[in-house]
C-alpha cells in the first residue's frame, strides 16, 4: 500500500487521504496516535488516515521536511517547519507545544573552560550535515549556533568572540543512503562530529541536546559551562525543539475544516491524558523516542506530562517568532515572513468546549 500525492493505491477505487507525521520526540500527536485516537475518531469516516511512514518513496518521506505532501499533518522541530513555510510550502500552524528538555554547552573536563566567558578566543564545533536539503535546512546545525549565540549574548560576549568550527559529516563517518545523519530515518549517533571533534581536540565545546546529550555529558564527565535547557529565561530555552508546531496544509484547512478539528481535537485529549497519567505517558515516550524511560525522566524532567497540551499561549508564538528571526537573520531561511499570519487560531477555538468538558 503506497501513498500517492492525496490518493491511497492498492485496490481498485481511491480514497481520499489525510497524512500525519511527527518527529520522534515527546508530542501530544505522537501519544494521540499510539492511545488510538486518530485510528478511533476516523474509523468510520469514508477516507483514509495514514502515518507517513508507512511510504517507502524518498521524495514522498521528504514531506516531514517540506511539507509537499497535500492533506499533510505534521507536528516537530520548529526549524523544518518554518524553513519550509521560508521557502513556499503553504501550511498554517493549528497549534503548539513547548516541552523544556536538556540543552546544554559543554566541555571536556580538563580544558580549563568552566563557564561560556571561558570561551573567548576558543574554537567551538558546529556540525553541518550532509542532508537533502543541504545546510539549509541542518536544524542541528541551527540549533548549534543559536546555543552559542544566546549563551554568549547572556554573558555580554558575541559570536565574533569565539572561533566557529564546521564540522562535516564526510570528516567524521562515511555517509550513504543507509545512514545519513540528520536526516530522516538516521542511522547513526547524532553527535558524532560533535564527539569526535572535542575529543581529538579539535574544538574546545560543543552543544548538546535531549537523551543522546545527556548520555554524551554522562560519559565523557564533561562539563555543563551553560545550561540552556532549563534556563530561567525563557529566550534562552527558544531552540528547534521549544515550541514544537503542529501545522496542516492551508488547502486542507479551507477545503476539510471538520477533518482538521477533529484531528486536531484528538491531538488535543492526548495532551489532556498526559497530564492525568506521567507514568504511562513516559512509557509511551520512551517507545516512540527508543529512549529509556529513566533517561526520559532525568531529561525532560519530572513535570514533563503538565507541558503536553497543545496551546496558541502568545509566549510560545513569541518563541516561534523569534526562532523565526534567528534562521533568518543566520541565512538558514531565504525569505522572511509574518508569524502571526501563519498562524490559525480557528481550529483550536473549535475545540475550546471539548477541551474545557475535558479538562
């Protein structure tokens, strides 16, 4: 069974089809989907609802990128989505989510570096992945100079302070279809570079994030110099992984409005469940991360289940606007364009009855 643009193929009539896609990270979509709730509310509906990783076309994959694919749900990193909305693809964000999880700047434990002041003049690594979209849309990469950049905005000192080392992929690992890192269905570690660049001495910090991070931290006894993930400030914590969008295609929208309410209503109970259920919600993370549940914990933080529910709070549109800013102004976007205007409230107000008899 195949994917083909909005059309399912495989029998002999077509069924109109609706995709949802989600990175593999703590999302309300993603304990919707494994509760059954989208399988659920659709069941009798006369269309088809399908993951998009049950394609086995590349080009079609991409769509978790691009968002090309028409009738598309898709919630993730914020990088992606607003490089895709920079170049074209014409989405609206329906919702979002903004769970804090571990970020941080560290050190080798005998480089004399102690805090981000300790940096200036040192050599930091950033990686650039070898991705379908190239550099432009390496959101690891964005994510890592974002990170210096705040943490040493925070402490008066500027990018021009420190040295920015690339870090290839083809430096590091060969690279092929199988295991390409940083993209879809990665292979690998995704802080090789990273890894092989501190500890040949190659760069003096680097920046890590969520469960691979922290498991890097543990064994290298590295030094956290800044700690960006739980930080007071909430600019700080800004990165591609807080606020997390949900975003739908604008045809769909205008076309299926009772489909994108309905879907976005489930999504919506997920996020409530979370909050009356942390040790099952933990287990179902930990089966769509591959991660343990007790790194989980330690990662995102006992309180994680109360910050599953899908909002339009104006922090976590301001957190969207200003990650927006940011690749902009670093060239990881080509075009800018207006925040509050991609957003669509309409859905979600759709669903404010529900949510409050929920609740």
């Amino acid at each position: 069974m195949k994917l083909v643009g909005n059309q399912l193929s495989g029998n002999n009539h077509t069924t109109e089809t609706f995709i949802y896609t989600r990175s593999p990270v703590p999302t309300p979509l993603g304990l919707a989907i494994q509760l059954g709730l989208i399988e659920q509310e659709f069941k009798s509906d006369a269309i088809s609802i399908k993951s998009l990783h049950e394609s086995d076309k590349p080009s079609e994959l991409f769509s978790h990128f691009d968002h090309h694919l028409p009738n598309s749900f898709r919630q993730g990193g914020n990088t992606p989505a607003i490089w895709a909305k920079s170049n074209g693809s014409d989405t609206r964000v329906i919702g979002l989510t903004w769970t804090d999880e571990f970020q941080a700047i560290i050190s080798l434990p005998n480089s004399g570096i102690n805090t981000i002041k300790d940096l200036r003049g040192r050599k930091v690594g950033i990686p650039q992945h070898d991705n379908e979209a190239k550099v432009s849309n390496d959101y690891n990469r964005a994510a890592a100079v974002r990170a210096f950049y705040v943490a040493l905005e925070h402490d008066g000192l500027g990018l021009k302070d420190i040295e920015l080392v690339d870090l290839p992929d083809s430096a590091y690992i060969t690279v092929n279809e199988v295991a390409r890192p940083g993209g879809w269905g990665q292979a690998r570690h995704g802080y090789v570079n990273e890894v092989y660049a501190l500890v040949r001495g190659e760069v003096d910090a680097i920046y890590v994030k969520d469960v691979r991070g922290a498991e890097i931290t543990h064994l290298l006894g590295a030094k956290v110099i800044f700690n960006l993930g739980f930080h007071p400030d909430t600019y700080v914590r800004i990165s591609n992984c807080a606020p997390r969008p949900l975003t739908v295609n604008a045809d769909t929208l205008e076309k299926h409005p009772d489909v994108v309410n309905r879907f976005l209503k489930r999504v919506v109970e997920a996020g409530l469940w979370a909050k009356k259920n942390q040790e099952e919600s933990l287990r179902l993370i930990a089966r769509e991360t591959g991660w343990s549940e007790a790194w989980l914990l330690r990662v995102l933080g006992a309180d994680f289940h109360l910050n599953m529910t899908i909002n339009l709070a104006e922090e976590s549109i301001e957190g969207l606007n200003i990650a927006k800013d940011f690749l902009l102004a670093h060239e990881f976007i080509p075009k800018d364009f207006d925040t509050a205007s991609w957003i669509d409230s309409r859905p979600l107000q759709a669903v404010q009855d529900n949510v409050r008899r929920i609740a």
